[in-house]
C-alpha cells in the first residue's frame, strides 16, 4: 500500500463490481483524489487503489470471487454505513446524486447538532454525509431523542 497509514487510523476498504467506474464516481460525487491503482494484468480488475476523500483514506479493490471478497449486491445488501464529514453537506449530496447516487434522505438538521443525508453509491454502499452544527451534550442528545421517539 502506497498512501500512509496512521497507528490507530480507520480506513474504509470497500469491494466493488467495478473498481474503475467506482473511482470516477468517487471522484464526481465526494471529489475524491486517486492516489493510486494496482491492476491485476491477468484479468484486468483492480486489485486494490487508494483515494484521499476530505484527507481520509479511502481504499478499494473488484470483488475477487476467488478470494473471498464479495460486493454488497453478492450479499444482498450491507449494514454497514460509512460517514464521510464534509464542509457542505446539501451541496455534497446535490454533486452525488448528480453522480448517481440514491439519496434516501435528504439534507437534515439532526437532534444530536449535527446536518446529515444519507445516500446510496451506485455500487451498493450506504453513506452518511455529516457537518456539525451544535454542540449538543450527551444529556441533551438523550433528551432530544426521547422527546422525538415518545
């Protein structure tokens, strides 16, 4: 791996059907940077690159069947989300679904202070988009949220 990595540092590592179509989409939708791409000569996949998103690392790779890496289409779905902090969440969002991603909520001004939309990547991932505009206490997020869940 090219791009430096942190003791303690979290970097996602997504699997995908089509690792170079992922790329420009990244790119276009969260103005990702390629670092850098290892393409396997023999079958024409990308083994594995790496992009800088908002100076985090972002790395991805074609699903390789053969060696146990599935995309989340293989698995009929994937409960994870990944959260991507941004300067302007509404404008980010607009940029990704232009992109083709599937908002599946809009921009929103959350109880725990923070502005957040969720959206879906062409490539099955779900992603959070987020931009802190409160600082809300644990206590007072605790309120918030018994005041709107009843």
């Amino acid at each position: 791996m090219a791009a430096e990595h942190s003791a303690g540092a979290w970097s996602p590592y997504l699997v995908v059907a089509d690792a170079a179509a992922a790329i420009a989409f990244y790119a276009a939708a969260f103005g990702a940077e390629e670092v850098f791409r290892l393409a396997d000569r023999k079958c024409g996949r990308i083994a594995h690159a790496e992009m800088r998103v908002h100076g985090a690392l972002l790395m991805l790779a074609d699903s390789f069947p053969e060696y146990g890496t599935r995309t989340p289409a293989d698995l009929g779905g994937t409960p994870v989300r990944l959260l991507l902090t941004v300067p302007d969440v509404d404008a980010v969002a607009a940029r990704a679904e232009a992109a083709g991603a599937t908002i599946t909520r809009p921009p929103t001004d959350e109880f725990y202070g923070a502005r957040s939309a969720n959206l879906t990547d062409p490539f099955g991932h779900w992603w959070t988009l987020t931009r802190m505009v409160e600082t809300v206490t644990p206590e007072e997020m605790q309120r918030r949220w018994d005041a709107i869940s009843g």
